[in-house]
C-alpha cells in the first residue's frame, strides 16, 4: 500500500472532538489537573455543542464548522471544511464518514480506528501508570472564543511521544482549544474554537451530509476479511517498543487500494498509538521505504523478506522507526500441529 493511503487512514479525521475517558475516580475537586480532564471528558461525552474551529498544523491552517449531539453511545457528529476543498466528516456510533464531493468519493473507517481528538484513552489505564512517561501540570488561565479558561498541560517525559497544552472552560469544562507539543515544547498541530454554543437541540438536518449522490466511491476502510492462506500462516511481533507502549490490538482489513486484506496491529501507552500496517510485498507498488511526515503524523516503511510494513500515527518520528524496526515475522504452526 502506498504511504498515501496509509496517512490518509491516519488522517481521516484528525480533528474529531472525541472525549478522553480518565480514569482516576470521582473526585468533584477542580484544582488538579486531573480533575479538569476528568470534567473536559464530562463536558465532550454530555454536552450539545456547536461552533467554528481552526485546525493549524505547519503552515496550513483549516477552518471547519462542527455540530455534536451527545447520546449515551458516544454521540454524533458533522463536520464541514469551510476553507479548501469541499468536504464533511460525519461520525456516527459504528463508523466515521468522510465525504469528497469534488472527488465524488465517500472515505469510511470504522470507528475505534478513526482519528480521535485529543485522544482516545481506555478506562482501564489508570493515571498512575501514565505519570510514568507524562507529566500533568496547571499552566494558569486564559481565555478562548470568549470563555474563560483553564490551561492543562500533559507533557512527555521523553522523545517518543507528543505532549499536549489543553485550555477547558472553567464553567463547562469543555475542551477549547488542544495543541499538539513535541519534545521541545513546541506546537506542531492546534485545533481551536472561535466560535461555540451549546444548544440544548441539536437538529437531525444538521447531522446529515450535504451531498452523498449517485457516482459516487464509496472506499470502506477496516472491513474484515480472511487473510490469504500464506498470510495466515504468520504473526507479527515486536521485538523492541518505546517504553509504556503494549500491543493494543490487531486485526485483518480491507484498506482501500490494496487488492488483499492487510494485517493491522495497534501499539500505544494508553494515551499515544501507533498503527502498524502489514502486507505482502508487491514489486509493481510504489511502497514507502524510510520516513515520511504529513503534519504531526510521521510514518516509517520498511520491507522484511517478502512483506511490506508501514508504521503511521500521530507521534514523533522516533516512535514510529524504532516500532518499524523492531517488528519481526514469525511463522506460525498449522492448524493440528
């Protein structure tokens, strides 16, 4: 698979407006940074709320127009490109929908792999195992779209993961702008409201496309599908991980533009991923070999024998080379034996 497709997976939907779920209790006390992030993850899963955002990463900046309706399934939500080329992005409970009009093409991934904003963190991961490679610290106040606010910052206590610099609404705890840090401290992406309201209705028209005609691709990414039987007969394994990430899942996909289903497997920390993408070499593919960077997603191509691995997410350069370069394939016993 070409590096395109697979940055464009990682790239779907970099901006979705997804709640963390943090788990450190209950506690109603506000002047911790934990407990903030405990109330943003409350605001982002139970309120309404629609507005204008900027999306900054380099020297590209976006703006799109969201509209969320919170449910008790993770809620729903619409989102549309009001600079550049035309296109929506509609996230429902099963799937994220990604609709090009200029292109007549409708991108689909299934949810857990779809980008999350700021990130998607399991409830099972408590914050101290976190502390270990994050530092949680109360940067002051601010003020963002008109709010006043409260500044977090997560910070990395090392090179293989990006920080990040949060400013909630001290009223609502709601999250109003995220930058993306590396090591330096320096913003590499930023989403930020400039304009928001929370309606207590969010109209079902406003969580529609615009357009979904006829002629139009539809690309579905991450159906399931059996590997070939040669596939099959081998697993992935990492020899060497950034410290803190663990295999978090994997899985067989059907990734657009690729004729055979791909190994997918997902290493993280429980706050960073890293998707590691493996499939059988093809001499006629142009496949990424080395480093590529799109904005704050970095990806690492290597081919091992006769396969083809592309590592991509949202981490610094290091994380993903050291992921490719630890992977190793590993034959595995026929059925019976």
């Amino acid at each position: 698979m070409t590096v395109g497709a697979r940055l464009a997976v990682a790239l779907l939907t970099p901006m979705l407006l997804t709640p963390v779920a943090w788990a450190t209790g209950h506690s109603r006390e506000t002047s911790s940074p934990e407990a903030w992030l405990q109330r943003m993850n409350q605001a982002l899963r139970h309120r309404n709320y629609a507005g204008t955002f900027v999306y900054v990463h380099g020297e590209h900046m976006e703006s799109m127009r969201v509209f969320h309706r919170a449910d008790t399934e993770g809620g729903i939500e619409r989102l549309i490109a009001l600079t550049g080329p035309p296109r929506e992005v509609i996230r429902d409970h099963h799937s994220v929908k990604c609709v090009l009009p200029d292109s007549r093409m409708v991108l689909v991934e299934r949810r857990y792999a779809a980008g999350q904003f700021p990130a998607a963190l399991p409830t099972s991961v408590p914050a101290a195992r976190l502390a270990a490679y994050y530092e949680f610290k109360d940067l002051g106040d601010g003020r963002i779209a008109g709010y006043h606010t409260k500044i977090i910052g997560i910070l990395p206590r090392d090179q293989y993961r990006y920080g990040y610099r949060l400013w909630l609404d001290t009223k609502t705890g709601m999250l109003l702008r995220s930058d993306l840090l590396d090591s330096g401290g320096h913003s590499v992406e930023r989403v930020m409201f400039t304009s928001l309201q929370y309606p207590q209705v969010i109209p079902d028209a406003e969580l529609r496309a615009t357009e979904i005609g006829t002629g139009f691709v539809w690309n579905i990414q991450g159906n399931h599908e059996p590997l070939s039987p040669a596939e099959a007969g081998v697993h992935w394994e990492a020899t060497r991980l950034p410290p803190g990430f663990v295999l978090s899942l994997t899985d067989v996909q059907r990734v657009a533009g690729v004729p055979q289903p791909v190994r997918h497997l997902v290493f993280g920390d429980g706050l960073a991923s890293v998707s590691v993408f493996a499939e059988a070499a093809q001499p006629s593919r142009n496949a990424l070999i080395g480093p590529s960077q799109m904005g704050a997603v970095n990806a690492f191509g290597r081919q091992i024998g006769d396969h083809h691995l592309t590592v991509v997410g949202d981490v610094p350069a290091p994380t993903v080379q050291l992921i490719a370069e630890s992977m190793r394939l590993v034959a595995r016993a026929a059925p019976g034996h």
